[in-house]
C-alpha cells in the first residue's frame, strides 16, 4: 500500500500546465485497488497495480440551496465533480436534470407500488453518454488536449462527436463495423472520423488503448482521461435523490457494461449521505445484464469474486462488453448493499422495450429494455420487494436501436379507407 | 523464436521508454520470463503474487486476450506480438 504521489513512472503527464482550480475540488488520482496515489493528469492506470484510477476530493460544504440554485444541467453539482468553478463558460451540451417519472402505470404492470423512471434518453444526444463525456470534455480542455476521442458501442460516439464539435476540438470516434445503423449515423452527422473497426467493442477498446498510449494530445474520455469521465455518471445519483426531494430510493436498477454507471450511482448516493444532503438510509443497488454478455450476472450466481470475460452474443449491443473493467466493483455493491445482479434474453429485452413503450409513453433503447426486462424478473423471482420505493434507468432512446424491435412491432391491420372496413378489423 | 511485445506506457520506465520490445519464448510465460531477464521488475507489475496475470491487465497474443486462448500458456509462434494493456472498459 502506498501512499506517495508519483509522477515518474506516468511518463504521459501532460506539458500543458494546469491552471489554479482547473480540477475544482480534486486532489489528485488514488487507486481503487491499492491505494497508491497519482498527480491529476490523463491517467487511468495504477502504475503500481494497474487498478482503476479514482478521483480524490477535499470536498467543500455544500448545501442543498446552493445545488438548487444553479443551472438545471449537471453543472449544479459542479462543487463535487473535477471540473472548474468557471465550468458553464466554455461550450459544452449541458446534459442532465433528466426528467424522473412517476411510473405508475408500469408499476401497476409489474406490481410495484412506487415506482420511478429516471429518464436519461432526453439528455443531447439521448443517452446518459452526454453526462461523462461533458465532464471528459472539461478535462480534456484543460489538459490541452488536441483531440477528443473513444472507442464505443455507438451511444458515447455520439456524445463525443457532437460535443466535441460544439466544442470546436476535433473528434475521431471508433465502433464496431456492425454496430447498428442508426448509432453510426449520430455519430458520423457530427464529426468527419468517424472509424469503424472490424470487430466487436473489446477489440475496438485494445485498439483505443493501443493508440492512446502513443499519439500525444488525444484524449480518449473513456481511456485515459477514464477518471474525470467517469464522475460524470455520479450526477444521475445525484439528480435522483433531489428530485426524490433530497432522499434515496430504497431500490434502484441499473444496467451494467462496464459497471461504471453503476458503481458511480452508489458513489453519489455516498456522497450526498457524507455530505449531510440527504439521510442515511439503507438502499438496494440492483443490475442489469443481457444473458448473451453477463459476466457480471454469472459470477453473483456464482458466487465468486472473479469475473470470466465473454464474447458477446446480444442484441443489447451497449451493453455487449464482455470484459467489463468495474464488474467486480458492481458485485461489491450488489452483495453490499442487498440487492443483486440478474440478466434476460433478447426475447425478454424485446418484450421490455414495449412494455415500457406502452405503459409510460417512453421509447427505451435495447440497454432500457434489458433494465426494465430484469426488473420484471426481480419482481417474478422474489429478489426485490415490491413494497419499497424503486427507482429504475433508462439509459437512452429507441430510436437508436430501432432494428431490435422492428420486427415485433407493426400495423395490427392494414385496411381500406372505409369505415365499414374500420368496423370489421377488429380493433374496436 | 522472436517476438514483439508492445508495452503500456505505464511500463516504459522498465523499457527505457521503448513502447515496443523483443522477447523469446514459446509460451507467454517464458515470454514474460525473457522480458524480466532484460527488463527486471517488469514481470512482477503484470504477474501478482501468486504468479497468475494482474486482475487489471488484458495481455493479447496477435488480436485475442489470452484469457480466452490457454493464459500464460498461450502458444507465442515466431513474429507473434504480445500487447500488454491495462484493463478499461466503456459502456454503462
């Protein structure tokens, strides 16, 4: 265990200097694995460990009145990410303060009393994406950064894309070839490097990693400057709880890929009670996987610490990462917390889009219907109580991934333009 | 047997800053082995205690994580390029 700030064994500390406050509150980077501490810079390894770098805070007091009066994005928690006091000057999308919907009609369906749904489909690019990338962004600009840069599984390409062009930095975006259709094209609208790379999102991400570690002057928000990005993700946190009127849900549902969102969430829920803004309260942190990618669902069922990496076989393809870098923090908060890890079948995924297409009016992409869809099947297997408040993500629209659905959904009749031809469809 | 290694940037202060190393080996273990005879110390942050890889590090032989191949007993054919990265992830 090591406590000493190094910066010589991180060779790409960057030439830029950093100005006073570029890192609002932050410290420097501490390993979540062993505790060794790093100077802020573009790094995300431990170079002792090579575990997750973490961002360190010496958080101010903070009150509930002066996060209610800031703007309605994800710059009024900006006194608890690592971004500058003068954050809302420079161009970025301004993500967040997503809508939370009471869901009743969907709680009815399932047999949940109080049931929310945390929106984020509303967000810029209609994905929680905008939320990290903004922050990523920031760091990126203070770094100096030249080029704004992912590997992705279409919902963070177009976020990078289209911030960065908001931005004026240059973008180069990488996919898998077979990513569907619709994600490519809201990234590619957005930027001219557009990259897509024959392979499926782990190959994409050793090919991000591979480049980030040679060319100078690019940030890769989910690779090297991983850190800062992933703070992004604690504002869904924190939103929730304000907008449950400054208090946590007893449950909450969330997708898992990476894990990071979801390690995230409960790192917000953490803050807020250390801070003194909401109670301490006991909560449930429950997450979601498509069986075809469920590494982290098989090694809860499991039992185990370790988690097998797959290869990924779903239609949930932003949550296809078959060797999910936080999985094993995801299994710490389940079992910690009380809740737990399950996954469905694409069929189930399909069913799950409509379900919640057509209690709520909310059109979710495949990683919504796989969060709704084991949500059912907490609800069916006993695993969650049905009493007790619940809060449930939904990470970004359908219209991205309309081709998981197209072929269940359609006209119920096609008909002539007459009404005696209404009255024998058997609509009514 | 020749084979290039491609190192992290984490660990070029073991490679005197070289991103890309030679090494001899039939397997990623004897492989690993010939980078600590040249590079001492090197072996010891991608390995944990009890000789398995580090839970953070995906090493590739070719284009594949050798976690889905035989680990460190995967085959390291001639020419073969071993890459060493640190585990991140996108995603939710």
């Amino acid at each position: 265990m090591s406590a000493v700030v190094s910066e010589s064994t991180q060779v790409a500390t960057p030439a830029h200097e950093l100005r006073d406050g570029a890192f609002g509150h932050a410290t420097g980077l501490s390993c979540r694995e062993c505790g060794h501490q790093v100077a802020l810079g573009p790094h995300y390894a431990c170079p002792e460990c090579f575990g997750p770098l973490e961002i360190a805070y010496d958080f101010p007091a903070v009150t509930r009145e002066q996060i209610e009066a800031g703007p309605a994005n994800i710059w009024r928690y900006k006194a608890l990410l690592p971004v500058p006091s003068d954050i809302e000057s420079s161009p970025n999308m301004e993500p967040g303060f997503t809508r939370l919907l009471k869901a009743d009609n969907l709680g009815r369906a399932l047999g949940i009393d109080n049931l929310w749904v945390k929106d984020d489909s509303t967000n810029p690019t209609n994905s929680f994406k905008d939320r990290v990338v903004a922050c990523a962004l920031s760091a990126a600009r203070e770094f100096g950064s030249k080029v704004f840069a992912c590997p992705s599984t279409g919902n963070l390409a177009n976020a990078v894309a289209a911030a960065g062009a908001r931005a004026g930095i240059k973008t180069v975006v990488f996919i898998p070839s077979n990513l569907e259709k619709p994600k490519q094209i809201n990234s590619a609208i957005y930027t001219d490097s557009l990259v897509a790379v024959n392979g499926n999102y782990d190959d994409v991400n050793k090919l991000a990693s591979e480049i980030a570690g040679e060319e100078d002057g690019w940030a890769f928000v989910n690779v090297n400057v991983r850190p800062y990005y992933a703070e992004g993700s604690k504002t869904l946190g924190y939103e929730i709880a304000e907008q449950l009127g400054w208090r946590l849900p007893d449950q909450i549902v969330i997708p898992v890929a990476s894990g990071s969102q979801l390690t995230k969430v409960h790192k917000a829920f953490q803050e807020l009670i250390k801070l003194g803004l909401v109670e301490d309260k006991p909560y449930k942190v429950y997450g979601a996987q498509a069986t075809g990618c469920s590494p982290v669902s098989v090694a809860y069922k499991a039992g185990v610490d370790a988690i097998r990496p797959v290869k990924p076989d779903t239609i949930a393809k932003s949550l296809a990462i078959g060797n999910p870098a936080d999985g094993i923090y995801v299994l710490d908060v389940c079992r910690q917390t009380g809740g737990a890890v399950e996954d469905i079948t694409d069929d189930e995924v399909r069913d799950a889009i409509v379900l919640l297409a057509r209690t709520e009016g909310v059109f979710t992409e495949t990683a919504g219907g796989t969060t709704v869809g084991v949500l059912k099947k907490l609800v069916e297997t006993g695993q969650l109580d049905t009493s007790l408040e619940t809060v449930v993500i939904n990470t970004g629209h359908g219209l991205k991934t309309l081709d998981a659905v197209a072929d269940v959904v359609g006209a119920r009749a096609t008909i002539e333009p007459n009404y005696a031809a209404f009255r024998d469809s058997g609509i009514v | 047997m020749s084979i290039s290694v491609r190192i992290p940037t984490i660990l070029r202060t073991y490679t005197g800053g070289e991103s890309e190393v030679s090494a001899t080996g039939a397997t990623l273990a004897e492989v690993l082995d010939d980078l600590e005879a040249n590079f001492a110390g090197i072996k010891g942050r991608i390995l944990d205690d009890n000789g398995a890889l580090r839970r953070f590090v995906n090493v590739y032989v070719g284009n594949e994580d050798v976690r889905f191949l035989d680990d460190l007993a995967t085959p390291t054919p001639d020419g073969a390029q071993v890459s060493v990265i640190p585990a991140v992830a996108g995603g939710c």
